[in-house]
C-alpha cells in the first residue's frame, strides 16, 4: 500500500514538474510531454502496422502511417508527414537487412534512386509548408488512388 502511495506521489510530482516546465514555456505545450497509455499503445499498433505492411510491401510506409496518424492518433496534416518520415527510417533499415540477406538489392539502382529521393524529398519538405491541408489531404487521396489503380493493372 505504502509503495503505492510512493508511485503515486512521484507520478503526481512529475506531472506537476511537467506543467510547469509549459507554463514557464520550457517546452511548447502539454501535448509535447504528457500522453497517455492510451495514446501510446495507439501509436505502437499504428508503428507495428505500419512496419508490417512496410516490410512486406516495400511499400512508403508514409502511406499507412499518415492517414493513422490523422485520424486514428489524431495529428495534424504536415504533423503526421514528419513523423511519418521521422518512424519510417527504422522500418526501412530493418526490412532492408532482410531483402539484403535474400539478395535482392541491386545497389547502383538504389543509390540513383536515393540521389534523385534526395532531391525530391527536399522539395517535397519544402511546399509542404506552403501547401493548406486540405490541399494536402487531397493530393494524397489521388495519389492513393493512382497507385492502388496501377497495381491493379500490373
């Protein structure tokens, strides 16, 4: 009971610390320091999700992460793009050590792809900041569409 009571106490002091550090703006907001267990299982099964059909795809995984991290976590647009590209890096590392092992990378491809992915994602970074969110959301939904339309005809 005592221990409790102790965890309690601490968490309750943590939090506490934690608000205060927003108020006397040492952080943004709240939202960057408190989350719930809730909110975190969420974002690990959309993380196991997204891994998994990102591995098994080779598909951007940005594809899944971003429409759950919108409307299942409930990010912002441009909020959930960068923390699509931030978690997909892992992923990506992973399943390529697998397709690695299998032989399956033809190396002076994939790195004039990357070269080219360098530019593109520079560009891609820099309108997202110019370009509303509904705009945003949008132009995804047609390139959903697009893509799911040219695998279905191959």
């Amino acid at each position: 009971m005592e221990r409790e009571n102790k965890n309690e106490n601490r968490k309750e002091n943590e939090k506490s610390t934690q608000l205060d550090n927003v108020k006397n703006n040492k952080v943004k907001n709240e939202k960057d320091i408190i989350m719930d267990k809730k909110k975190k299982i969420k974002i690990m099964v959309l993380g196991l999700v997204t891994g998994f059909f990102s591995g098994l795809f080779a598909s951007g995984g940005g594809m899944i992460a971003v429409p759950g991290l919108v409307y299942f976590v409930k990010t912002g647009e441009k909020e959930a793009r960068a923390i699509a590209i931030f978690c997909i890096l892992p992923m990506v590392l992973t399943s390529m050590f697998f397709y690695n092992r299998a032989g399956n990378i033809d190396y002076k491809m994939g790195i004039l792809c990357g070269i080219g992915g360098l530019v593109g994602g520079w560009i891609g970074a820099k309108l997202l900041k110019k370009i509303n969110d509904k705009y945003l959301s949008l132009i995804f939904i047609i390139f959903l569409i697009y893509a799911a339309i040219l695998t279905f005809i191959k």
